[in-house]
C-alpha cells in the first residue's frame, strides 16, 4: 500500500506502434495491404504523404533520391522506394497494477483523486524540517 503523503511511484507509459492514415489519422491494422485504401476514409495508401520518406522541404518532397517528381502526393503512385510511415505514440490507458489502484482495499482506479488545500502543502513542506 503507498502512503498517499510519500513520494509518488512513477508511472511507466507503454508506447505503441502503429501505422495511421495521413488523412483521418486512424490506427490502421497491421495486417493491411498498403495498395489498397484508408479503412474509415478511403484515400489512396501507396501514395507520399504516406511514406516515410516523405519530407515537404526537400527536392522532389522526398528524402530519397528519386528520378523525377511525383506531382501529386495524395494520390496512388508505383514508386519503389515506398515504406509505410510508422509513428509510435504513448499508450494514455490506465494500467491495472498503477499505483493509484492500491491505495485503498475496495477503490477502483477510476476514483478521483483526494482534494487537498493550500495548507496540506505547507505542512507537508513544514514537515521536511522538524527536527
């Protein structure tokens, strides 16, 4: 059980990776043919804003020394250097085993957290210098 006035437990976050739609940003499944397109929205997936490569402040918009310039970024192209663009995000779900789930036999980890004042600080701080 962690004594709610102590130091608090760091929280460790898991992070995911997931390719996402450049257009509607939805998570889209591993499984999915890059050939084909967006699930929820339906734009193309094989084009450049999809690829990692991909960079609008470079020549030709491409990090990759490509022969001539696709014109159109969003649209479906053959390109051969093409490779889907991977983010990894935080994970913000609650884990069952965080610290705030233990401080109480019968509470869940979705109560809110204690109320406190401006004084609960004070003393808390007065407290680190009695002797």
């Amino acid at each position: 059980m962690q004594d709610p006035s102590g130091p608090r437990l760091p929280r460790l976050v898991q992070s995911v990776a997931a390719s996402r739609c450049y257009s509607c940003s939805v998570a889209l499944p591993t499984d999915v043919d890059f050939k084909g397109t967006c699930p929820k929205c339906g734009v193309a997936l094989h084009c450049c804003k999809q690829c990692t490569f991909f960079e609008p402040s470079t020549r030709f918009q491409c990090t990759k020394p490509i022969p001539a310039r696709i014109p159109y970024k969003d649209q479906v192209n053959q390109c051969e250097l093409f490779n889907p663009r991977v983010t990894v995000s935080r994970d913000g779900a609650p884990q069952a085993a965080s610290g705030s789930a233990g401080l109480g036999s019968g509470t869940k980890a979705s109560t809110p957290p204690v109320i406190r004042t401006s004084n609960d600080a004070r003393t808390a701080f007065d407290n680190l210098f009695k002797k």
